[in-house]
C-alpha cells in the first residue's frame, strides 16, 4: 500500500476533496493510506505553541525546528522521500510525481505563517517542492495537488482505459485536443481526420497536434523536448 503522512496543523483539511472521486474510491479500497499527523500534538506548553518569532524580526511567525522534529520522528521517520512544501522549491513535475508513486509513499510537511525554520530543512532531509510561482496561505492545498497527482498514478486507480501514457507531460509534449458528439457545435465541427476511421491518421495528427500546441504554449517543454529527441522537431513543417 502505498503511504501518505501529511505533517500540518490542520489536519481536518485532509483527505477533503481527495475523499471523493478515483482517490476518494482507492483510499477506500486500500490502494493507498493518508495518515495526517497534528503538529500540534507536539507544541510546547498549554497552548501547544508550534511557532514563534522570526530571529532577526520582522512580521509572522515561523514554525519551530524543535516541534516539527518532534511530529517527524514520532509518526515518519522511515524512508519515504519527505517533501517539505514551498515556493522556493523545485518546480514539482510529472516526472517527478511519477517517480513518487512508484515508491512506498511519502511524508508531506505543510508550512504555514512565514515557514519552517531553516535548520529543520537540513536535520531532516526535507525536499523543498514548489506547486507553482505564487503563494499559498499554507502547504495544505499543495500538499492535495501532491498527492492527487501522485494516486492517480498508482496501478488501477484510473482504470485501463485510461493508462496516462498519452497525457500531458508523460512524453515531454502537452496532450493533443480532444473532442466528442455533438458532432458540430455551435457551427463548430470535430476535424475530419477524427471521425475518418483511419487510425494511423488519427495518430499522425494527434502528435502533429501535440508538438504544435507545445511549441506554441510552452517553448520551454519545446526546447526540452528538442533537446531529448531532436528528430521529430527537425522533420516538423513550419506552420
Ligand atoms: N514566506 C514564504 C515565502 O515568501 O517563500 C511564504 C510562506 S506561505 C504564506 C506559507 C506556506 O504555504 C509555505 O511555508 C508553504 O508550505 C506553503 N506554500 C505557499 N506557496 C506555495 C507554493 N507555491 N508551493 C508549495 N507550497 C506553498
């Protein structure tokens, strides 16, 4: 089973809308387990204080090394990768989601207020992850954006007909455009090569399709994916 441990102090955030739906069905199921832990349990004193000011001043607080140390030793100290969720870190990827879900599982620590302090970081081996350039209020909502990428990857959970080789992203190209009946809408009709029967075609234009939208959308995917197989980018007509 593969194992999430989610380090927060809100732990009612979770599993929230990954209760619901494939996730909500394989959590269930027992496809994979979500432990979230309080970080409270292990605050300091009456009020459970989990921060405190930051040294050398300025506004918020900060979340104590000495508490979350506590919370990651009592409930995850096995080998799980442990990401530390943050807009300093690494861009998360699906590449990088993918190599998650291939593991045991993984151990989640949600900042809040200005951050965790920073020799916490290193003492624990915390991997900074990024969800995006911009900031949340908490780790929470990055820590579901995590762990729904990384479930809907474990085997079974999307189901056969849809494996998540074509996605976005699996071959280092955006997906290709999708429709379905009606077969005009609005005046607006499917592409003729998607109702002509001639899979080959069918294919061709799908990738065709693919490399178009990623060199327009992305040219730094483009480039990447350049980089990696430059024969298809070569070949492809200018449009
Ligand atoms: N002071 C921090 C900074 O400027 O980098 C921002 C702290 S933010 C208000 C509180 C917490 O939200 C962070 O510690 C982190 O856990 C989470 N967070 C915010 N934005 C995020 C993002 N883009 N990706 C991942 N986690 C994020």
């Amino acid at each position: 089973m593969w194992r999430a441990t989610i380090l927060t102090i809100f732990p009612d955030m979770f599993p929230g809308p990954l209760g619901l739906s494939l996730a909500g069905k394989a959590l269930k199921a027992g496809t994979w387990s979500l432990e979230p832990v309080d970080i409270r349990d292990f605050g300091i004193g009456a009020h459970r204080t989990v921060d405190d000011t930051p040294a050398g001043g300025g506004p918020g607080m900060v979340i104590k090394a000495d508490v979350l140390a506590q919370a990651i030793d009592a409930r995850a100290a096995d080998p799980r990768p442990r990401l530390l969720m943050s807009p300093r870190g690494v861009p998360l990827t699906q590449h990088r989601v993918a190599g998650l879900a291939k593991g045991d599982g993984v151990v989640i620590v949600c900042g809040r207020f200005e951050g965790v302090d920073e020799r916490l970081i290193a003492a624990r081996g915390l991997e900074e992850v990024s969800i995006g350039d911009y900031v949340l209020s908490g780790g929470e909502i990055a820590a579901l954006a995590v762990l729904d990428a990384c479930v809907r990857l474990l085997p079974g959970v999307m189901g056969a007909e849809t494996s998540g080789t074509e996605e976005s992203f699996a071959d280092g190209l955006l997906e290709y455009p999708q429709y379905t009946r009606p077969q005009v809408f609005e005046g607006r009709p499917i592409p003729d090569v998607l109702v002509s029967g001639d899979h080959a075609k069918v294919a061709r234009w799908r990738r065709e399709e693919a490399e178009r939208l990623t060199r327009e959308r992305r040219p730094d995917l483009w480039a990447a994916f350049g980089a990696k197989t430059p024969s298809p980018k070569k070949n492809h007509p200018k449009r």
